[in-house]
C-alpha cells in the first residue's frame, strides 16, 4: 500500500509519533490551509513517500500546534524539519521542491549522517573560540542549574542577581579545556569569567566589582531595562497596540493577517510590534500578559485578547466601545 502523508492534530500525537519513530527518519511539513504553495509541497512529500522506507511523512498545521512551531523556531510557511532520534538534524524554509527532493533522497539513501568526527582543532584556536562564544562567557564547574561546586554557585548567583547573561562551558566534562585554559588565560583555578573575550578574573575579582559596582563596565555589558518595564512601555507606546507575526503589510501567519483585516475593515487605528524581530519580548510577554499565544490586543495599556476575543467582540456589537470608535 503507498505510504501518504500524516496529518497530526495535536501536540501530544506529534510527540508520540517522533519518539516511535527513535531511529528511523521523520519528515515533518509545517503547512497552513491559506497558504497555496504549502499544498506544493504535499504533493512533492507524497510522491515521495510511495518510493521511501523507514521514512515518516507528517503534516500539521503550524498555527494549531504552536507549541511545536516555537520548537522548532517556524516563522513561515512551507517548513519542512527533518528528525531523526527526537532531534532535528536538517530543515529546508520555503516551497523549494527541488532542494525537498534533494533532501530526502539524500536522507534516505543513508547520506544525510552527520559527521561526528571533525578535524582535531588546534588547542589555543579552540579556547579563543569558546572565550568568544558569547560576549560573557563563564568556565565553571557544572551547569548554571546544577553547579559541581561552591565558588561556582555562587558566581552564577551574583551574576543572575546583576542580571547579566551569559554563555557557560562546563570544565568537567572536557579535561583538554579545563588544563589548558589555565596555561591560555594564566589562571589557575576556577570559575573563570571573560568579557568580550577577556579575562575578568575568578570569584574574588567578581565579588570585588560587585562592591564598587563596575560588574556590568568591567564585562563590557550595557545594561538593559528590566524587562517588565520594557513591555509595560512598549504595550502603552500606542492607545492601540497589537502584538503580531509580521507587520500589516505582511502578516506572517494566518491569524495576525485575518486580524489586521478585521481592524482595517472596522476603521480601528492601531500601532503594531513584529514579536518574531524579538524573542525576548516574545517570550516575556506571555507570560507578563498571562496569555499564550499571538496576535495580542491591548487598548490603553489593558489586554483585550487575541483574535477569538475581537471576532467576539464584533459578533456582539461591542468592537467599536472597545475601541473607542466613533
């Protein structure tokens, strides 16, 4: 019987799905009803699924399951995601059919492994590029959320307490980085802290700057605006503020595009936010709004809700008090 493509509904099928599938490939298209080049893209991944084994074909709406999307950082339709062992090794944006093909063909003749033995690199190369991994990197032992030792620990609270973000690598689990970043900085112990690739110094160098309040000078970081204050100022930037995929010109999902319809056709005037140019305002915001998902509405500072809410609004004849339209 020829395979066909599987339509998943639900985050909890997809989750069910990938981790039956262990080894074995899946292909993942992340599709949406109003977007024509998507059935394009079903057709191709169907035709390819009747010469395939050992290879799943999945279709789901991005917009329904955006719980996954944000996993696998979809921002437009088609995306096609390549999974294999629960993990995404390839991805391919667009209704490219050609590189799609490519792709697959690849993956199932076994040639699309990736390479898990890359040239040695050179010692010192190698602890420049990790020092410069991000512009506060931390050496420390274990993880921010599970440190191995006391002075560590307690680096990573004074950091968090400063608000500063960092990158970490944790010693332990490389001796070659933990011997030779001693003889590269000339600093015996651990943690060590760098600034925009520069040592800063261990706990006692931090604990010092901390005192005279040159933390955040001595690593190079501006400081930011508390990121409660940057939403509240952003949401009363405008009487009428949504936050949205894209902007009115080019919505980039179905949801934000029918909105922005719904407004223009009821005369509302209204300033928008592109959530996928920020990620941090993305994030924050649902959980400062206490709302999960997007477009959001706000009228004078106040959450009004996403789309159900202003269809709702419409349906009873209140969209025009809501926002004070004449």
């Amino acid at each position: 019987m020829a395979k066909v493509l599987e339509l998943v509904e639900n985050q909890n099928d997809f989750n069910k799905i990938i981790s039956e599938s262990k080894s074995n490939l899946s292909v993942v298209h992340f599709a949406a009803a109003w977007a024509p080049q998507c059935q394009q893209v079903n057709d191709v991944l169907t035709e390819l699924s009747k010469n395939t084994k050992n290879i799943r074909f999945l279709q789901l709406e991005a917009e329904n399951i955006p719980e996954i999307s944000e996993k696998y950082e979809i921002i437009a339709v088609p995306t096609v995601i390549f999974i294999k062992n629960g993990e995404k090794v390839d991805r391919l944006d667009g209704a490219n059919v050609a590189e799609l093909s490519k792709k697959v063909k690849k993956w199932a003749a076994g040639g699309g492994q990736i390479n898990t033995a890359p040239p040695k690199q050179d010692l010192n190369t190698r602890l420049k590029n990790l020092i410069n991994q991000s512009p506060v990197m931390l050496f420390m032992k274990g993880t921010p959320t599970e440190p191995k030792c006391g002075f560590s620990r307690q680096t990573i609270q004074i950091l968090n307490d400063n608000k500063i973000k960092f990158g970490y690598f944790d010693i332990l689990t490389d001796e070659e980085v933990r011997q030779g970043l001693k003889t590269y900085s000339n600093w015996p112990t651990f943690p060590q802290l760098y600034g925009n690739g520069e040592l800063v110094g261990g706990l006692d160098i931090i604990k010092e700057l901390v005192e005279t309040g040159e933390l955040a000078s001595s690593l190079g970081v501006v400081e930011q605006p508390d990121l409660n204050e940057r939403l509240k100022s952003l949401i009363n930037s405008s009487p009428t503020m949504v936050f949205m995929k894209g902007n009115p010109q080019e919505p980039r999902c179905g949801f934000s595009r029918t909105l922005v319809g719904l407004l223009n056709a009821e005369g509302v005037k209204y300033s928008t936010f592109d959530i996928l140019s920020d990620d941090e305002v993305r994030q924050g915001l649902k959980t400062y709004s206490d709302w999960p998902t997007y477009p959001q509405v706000y009228v004078k500072g106040e959450l009004i809700g996403g789309l159900d809410i202003i269809n709702e609004l419409k349906e009873t004849g209140e969209l025009k008090s809501t926002f004070n339209i004449e």
